[in-house]
C-alpha cells in the first residue's frame, strides 16, 4: 500500500482520514513534552488497544480538545510554556467536565489543589497500573 493514497499520517502513524473514524473510547491525548517519552508511552498505549494523539505542551493539547473528541487525557505536570500539567487539567475540567484526567511527573505531588476526580501518578508509571487506571476512568465516564 501506498502512503500517497493515505495522505497525511498523524503522530501516531495512522493516517489522519482513518483515525478520524476510530471510536471515541478509545482516543488518548498524551501530554508530554519529552519527545522520547512521549513515542515510548505512546507506543506502550497503542499496543494496548488505544489510538494515542500526542501533544508536547498545554496549548497544543488545548487546540486539539477544542477541535476533536478524547476518552481521556494524560498529561505531565512540567511542560514548557505559560500553563502547566496542573493548570491544564484545571482548564479541561472546566471547558471539558465530561473527559478524564490523568496527571504524572517525575517531581513529587504538586503542592497546588489537583481538580477533583484528577489523579496524580509519579513517574516512571508501570504500565499496567496506567493502563487499569485509564480504562477505569474511561468505563465511569461512559457510564459503565
């Protein structure tokens, strides 16, 4: 197969027409700065059955809520840029009450008030504590 016939491939090496129809359930925004990282993770997720968009800091990942839909968002707390991980998820459950968010980073809890329902997990995360904790989340705000 062509790449042409396909256009555009995302970050996540699906091209943009096709992941567009993937279900909703199943769409990660991972928030992660660390270019690295952020490949590893992703790659770790797809391989569990999610369909990961990355962003490398909260204006990117704002400007990709804004113009698609997620089941989830998991996001470092320290990001480049005027808003952090915290203010972030902050800022998502505001405009987005209904998406679950996740928050990791290798420092120690912030000392700031987390959103409520908003997790904190420090890195490195186990992959299988990550995984059982995002499809939980996903399942309560569905509804399942």
């Amino acid at each position: 197969m062509r790449l042409a016939q396909w256009g555009r491939l995302s970050e996540t090496g699906i091209p943009h027409r096709l992941e567009a129809r993937m279900p909703h359930h199943s769409r990660v925004l991972l928030v992660e700065d660390g270019l690295l990282l952020r490949f590893m993770m992703a790659q770790m997720l797809e391989n569990t059955g999610f369909v990961v968009i990355g962003a490398g800091d909260a204006d990117e990942a704002l400007s990709l809520l804004e113009a698609d839909s997620f089941a989830i968002v998991v996001s470092d707390i320290d990001m480049p840029g005027e808003m952090d991980g915290v203010e972030l998820a902050h800022e998502i459950r505001s405009r987005w009450p209904e998406v679950p968010v996740i928050l990791i980073s290798g420092e120690e809890l912030p000392s700031r008030e987390l959103p409520d329902g908003c997790p904190f997990l420090p890195k490195p995360v186990p992959d299988r504590l990550l995984v059982a904790l995002m499809r939980e989340m996903i399942a309560r705000a569905s509804g399942h």
